[in-house]
C-alpha cells in the first residue's frame, strides 16, 4: 500500500532527483550501498537509545533505497545482480536495525521487547522469502498488508515519536501476517497440494 502510494505522490519528485545524479556518474549500486551504510549508522543510534537522531536516519536512508531503482532506470543501468544486491542489502538493513533493537532492550532487561523483536525479524524475513520462494516456482507475489515500505514507515514513525514498542508490536503482527496473505495467495495460485 505505502509502496504504490509513494511511487504516486513522490515518483516524480524522485526521478528528477535521480535526472540530477545520473551526471556524477555515480551508480545505482553505490547508492545502494550509501543507503545501507546510512541505516548502519541508525542502528547505531539505536543501540544507544538516541531513537529521535536514528529515525531522522533512517529516513534519510529510506530515499537512497527508493532513488537507486530510479537512477537505474534514468540511466539504463537497471541489471539482474543490481535488483538482486537491492534486495540482499534491503535484508541486511531490517535486520541491522533489529539487532540495533536488540541490543538497546537487552541492555535495558526487557524480556517483552526482546521476544517481540525476534517474533518481527522472523515476520519480515518470511514477507520477503515468500516472495523470493513464490516467484522460484513461477508465481509473482506481491501481496500483503505489511511490505518492506510499511515496515520500514512503522519503525521509523516508531522511532520518531518515541513509541518502539507499540511499533514493535504493530511489526510482529502484521509482518506476520503478510507471510501468511502470502502462502494463502500461493496456494490459490498454484492449486494447492493438486496443483501438481
């Protein structure tokens, strides 16, 4: 939902970004990578509670990850091991962030926050494997409440406004139940245990 809504309200504004870039030379790649880097650097402030500084971060991050499609795109760089290295570091980066999470609620001996993290990471891993799995056996996939753009947004606004464990809670639920949308689309689509 927030994917296609951004991709309306923001697609433009972002391709005239990537328009200005594509005359450094730089490449998508990079920017990949910057954007990673970026959400590295929020994980660090949140291991260490600063949570207003790492959200402002990792939304800074968010635009290099929407901006490295399109600077492909704009410039005709768009390859098969670019949209794989996006996705891989998309990983990277979720979990980078929960680890950040992980060792700011450890420190702090909250148990709940702790089994809430660990029950977000295995929602969001299973959103994208499903997905990965699906298209594997020729079914495109991109259903469910609660993909990377949402995830990313509850955490950040999470962080923002000082509400980790409600976003905690919102992440573990709902990226939950995106893996199941997800295996329930793919049964209908393939028909199930007779699908051959």
């Amino acid at each position: 939902m927030l994917t296609n809504l951004g991709r309306q309200l923001l697609g433009g504004v972002i391709t005239a970004i990537a328009n200005f870039i594509r005359w450094t030379g730089v490449s998508p790649n990079l920017i990949t990578f910057i954007g990673f880097c970026l959400t590295a650097a929020s994980a660090v402030f949140i291991a260490q509670g600063r949570f207003l500084i790492a959200g402002i971060v990792l939304f800074v991050a968010g635009s290099f990850d929407a901006l490295d499609g399109a600077l492909a795109r704009v410039t005709g760089r768009v390859s098969r091991y670019g949209a794989f290295l996006d996705s891989t570091l998309d990983r990277y980066s979720e979990a980078i962030c929960f680890l950040g999470l992980l060792l700011y609620y450890t420190k702090a001996d909250r148990i709940v926050e702790v089994v809430l993290i660990y029950v977000a990471i295995i929602g969001s891993l299973l959103v994208s494997y499903t997905r990965a799995r699906a298209e594997g056996v020729g079914v495109s996939c991109k259903v469910g409440l609660f993909t990377r753009a949402e995830r990313w947004g509850t955490l950040v606004l999470g962080l923002l406004f000082n509400q980790v464990p409600l976003a905690l809670w919102v992440l573990a639920i709902f990226s939950n139940i995106t893996a199941l949308q997800r295996i329930y689309a793919v049964w209908r689509a393939t028909g199930g245990e007779r699908g051959g």
